[in-house]
C-alpha cells in the first residue's frame, strides 16, 4: 500500500512541477518546495523493501 501511495504522490508532484514551470509568475519557494518534496518522494521509493519506514 505504501508503494502506491509514494507513486502517486510522485505522479502528482511531477504534474504540479510541470505546471509551475510553464507559469512565468510561479512562486518560486513553492516550486523548490515541490522539487524536495518529488526528491524525498523518490528516495523513499528507491528504498529496500525490507527497511523500516522511518
């Protein structure tokens, strides 16, 4: 389950980065959020399935 939910919010987040970048008024402290939130997004994904959620 927490498979799915970690590659969905990567979906999301890839979407909502794609929006802000073609935004020429983004919010630029938003949009850096949103990269780190897709990094950490992915590092938990990247993970053996055999390590203790942290």
């Amino acid at each position: 389950m927490q498979n799915y939910i970690s590659h969905e919010n990567i979906r999301r987040y890839e979407k909502l980065i794609a929006i802000s970048e073609g935004d020429p008024s983004r919010d630029e402290a938003r949009h850096q959020t949103l990269l780190r939130l897709l990094a950490e997004e992915r590092a938990k994904d990247e993970r053996p399935h055999d390590w203790p959620d942290v």
